[in-house]
C-alpha cells in the first residue's frame, strides 16, 4: 500500500496534475542517433533507425516516407555542411544527430548539424504537376531537388538555428492521420 502511495506521487506533480514522461508511450517516443559524416554507413544507419523504431511503434505506414526524408536530410549534411569555426576540430568526424519523435498523430524528425548556415530551401514550385503532366522531369532542376522531395512528402519543413548560435536542424513534420488516409486509399 505504501508503494503504491509513493509511486502515485512520484508521478504527481506540486499542482496534482499528472506529469507527462517522456518514457510513458502513451505520450509519444522519442529516440536520437548520433553519427558522423564520414561515416560511408550513415545515411543508410539513418534510414535504418527511422525504419526499425517506426516499426515497432506501428507506425509502418510512415515508413517509406520518413526512410527517404532523413535520407534526404542526412545526405544533405554528408554534402553541404562545412562546421562553424569553433566547432571545427582538425581530423574529427562531422557530427550528426537524427531525431525521431512520435506524438499522437505528428511525426517529427530532425537532423542537426554543426554548420549554421540555413539550408536552401525551395520556396515552392513554379509550375504544378498537373500542369507540367509527363514533362514534370523536364522542369525539375538537375540538383537541389532533395529538399523539394522533402517537402512534398511531409506536412511542414523548416530549419531551427542551434543552441548558441552553433549548428542547426532540419526538421519536417509528418501528419499521421494524412498518412494513413493515403495509405489505405
Ligand atoms: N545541412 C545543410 N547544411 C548546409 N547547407 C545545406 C544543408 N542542406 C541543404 N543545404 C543547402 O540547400 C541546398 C538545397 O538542398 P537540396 O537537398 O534540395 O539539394 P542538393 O543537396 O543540392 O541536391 P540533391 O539533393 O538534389 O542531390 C543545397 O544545395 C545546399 O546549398
Ligand atoms: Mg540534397
């Protein structure tokens, strides 16, 4: 009985609210994977990570699209980010961190980097798909489309400056109600 008590309120916090742990499922999960660029392996741990966990949270429609944005968002890292001054140490690996979270019905995923400059990101197209039809390749530009395939798959993308100043993340947004409409069409 007393247990219980304690238990009850190590969980209760001054106001008697119950307090939301980020360790209890039922208010969502989050997990980080720390990698290095020079790693030839981290996109496909990225990918890897974001596969396996959205799996065991049943989330196995999501799959294939979060497996592409953090491809996408990590390859991005591999290829553009240059580590601010302070951050940048002769010989040592570019550091990564992806993120993945899950609240109900929201995906999150993120990737930092230690390079504050901002990602280009598109500012939309200038042509529809429908209207381009079968010539849609034809208008796509050769590069910088990683972020475009980024933001057709997911609900919001958009980059957060890292703390101090140093680094940033990439994030995109997936609406899981969305997904899921679309997956069972
Ligand atoms: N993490 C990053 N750090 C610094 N710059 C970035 C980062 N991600 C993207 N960028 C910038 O944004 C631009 C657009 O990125 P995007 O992924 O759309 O195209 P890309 O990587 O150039 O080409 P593609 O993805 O088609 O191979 C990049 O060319 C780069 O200048
Ligand atoms: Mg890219």
């Amino acid at each position: 009985m007393e247990v219980q008590q304690s238990k009850h309120t190590a969980n209760t916090s001054t106001t008697g609210a119950p307090r939301r742990s980020m360790h209890d499922p039922a208010n969502g999960h989050f997990r980080a994977l720390t990698l290095y660029a020079e790693d030839p392996d981290c996109v496909k741990a990225a990918r890897d990570m974001v596969g396996s966990y959205l799996q065991n949270w049943g989330l196995a429609y999501a799959v294939d699209d979060a497996r592409l944005i953090v491809s996408e968002l990590v390859g991005n890292v591999v290829h553009h980010a240059v580590p601010d001054d302070h951050l940048a140490t002769p010989g040592a690996g570019r550091r990564i961190d992806a993120w993945l979270m899950n609240w109900p019905g929201l995906l999150g995923i993120g990737v930092s980097d230690e390079d504050s400059t901002p990602p280009d990101l598109p500012a939309g197209e200038f042509i529809s798909p429908e209207l381009a039809g079968d010539f849609i390749e034809a208008l796509l530009p050769d590069r910088g489309r990683g972020l475009l395939i980024v933001q057709r798959l997911a609900d919001a993308v958009w980059w957060s400056p890292g703390l101090k100043g140093s680094g940033k993340t990439v994030w995109a947004r997936l609406d899981l109600d969305r997904l899921w409409v679309e997956y069972s069409a």
